[in-house]
C-alpha cells in the first residue's frame, strides 16, 4: 500500500547518504542515472535531470520498505516529495512514471528506463522482470510546470492553476497558486488527470 500524505511528505526527511559516492553512474542525454548500495539489500537508484535540475529517487532500506523521493530545482520553490511503498514493483513503477523526462527523445528514455529496471531486478533478485510496459503519458513531462485545472463538468470551466507536482494512478497531486472556482483551501491537492492540462 502506497503512503502520499502532503504533511507526511514535508516531515520525512531522505536518509543521509550524502557521504558516499554512487557505485555506478550512467548517461542518457541530459539525464544521469546514479546507484548507490548501502548494504546487501539498502540500495539507491537515482534519476537525475539536468534539464530541470529535478532528482527522482528510488529507495529500498533493508526493511523491504521503500520509498521515492522527488527534490526540486531550487528556482521552482516547490515542496519536495516523499511516497512510501511496501510493495516493490507498485513503488518502482510509481518512480518511474514520475521522472523527469522534458524533451529526451523517446528511445533515449527507453533505454534510461530498461537500465533503471536492470538494476532494480538485480537488487530485487527478479531475473525474469521486463520493463514496465507503458508509454510515457502527456502530463509527465508536465511535472513540475505549470498547469490549468478545470471542472470535471466542463473543460471550459477553469477553476484554478497551479504546479503539477506528481502522477498517482489516474490522478496528479498538484500545488494550488492560484484559485479561480476551487473551494478546496488546501494548497497540495489531487484532481483527476482528465481535468488537468499543461499551460
């Protein structure tokens, strides 16, 4: 079962592991992906965009409990993320459907995604696992832009804007800026992706 709180998010903190250096690291375009082990089962995969200055991270303690951590460009002044996961391939397709993938050619992100997933079916000891097989959806690379949400009576029907901070099944969890129609005072919420489109 996933765990996406936004008040649970700003208090869990990343493990500190900023005194060792990854074990391997790998270039696809702009995006660097880095591994990190920490013991036989605690390891790290990070997903690193030097287009947006965004990290995805992909971690598993020796607890079988993971999580995937977004941190932000400092310039987007965004909340970073924090999803806990006690189901390995639910937590792993989560991360990457949430990475940075703005304007990489697609079979650069193919190959960025299939050795991400090396890598976690080496660690999750799955010989067999293929990559997720899905396309990348229209509004990933609408993470961390700016989007309209609208109504989910009318698509003419503007009720807010804001930032598009994560995709959560069939819904995108966004920071509200602006409220136009929105009663919801909450500034972290979810919509329907249908509702939602990239400005």
């Amino acid at each position: 079962m996933a765990t996406i709180d936004p008040q649970a998010q700003q208090e869990q903190q990343e493990p500190d592991f900023t005194d060792q250096a990854p074990l391997s690291t790998m270039q696809f375009g702009c995006i660097m992906i880095e591994f990190y082990q920490y013991s036989q089962h605690a390891y790290r995969i990070v997903w690193r965009s030097k287009m947006t200055g965004a990290t995805t991270s992909f971690i598993s303690d020796a607890q079988a409990n993971y999580q995937i951590i977004r941190k932000w460009a400092t310039n987007k002044k965004l909340p970073d993320l924090n999803a806990s996961f006690d189901k390995r391939t639910v937590a792993f397709t989560h991360f990457l459907k949430n990475v940075d993938i703005i304007k990489i050619a697609h079979d650069i992100l193919r190959r960025a995604r299939d050795f991400c997933t090396q890598l976690f079916a080496v660690q999750e000891d799955l010989p067999d696992l293929k990559g997720p097989d899905f396309r990348f959806g229209r509004l990933q690379s609408a993470i961390g832009q700016q989007v309209n949400i609208y109504s989910k009576t009318s698509k003419d029907h503007l009720i807010a804007k804001g930032h598009l901070l994560q995709l959560v099944g069939g819904q995108v969890q966004v920071y509200v800026s602006k409220r136009l129609d929105l009663q919801n005072m909450a500034k972290i919420q979810k919509f329907s992706s249908r509702c939602v489109y990239l400005i």
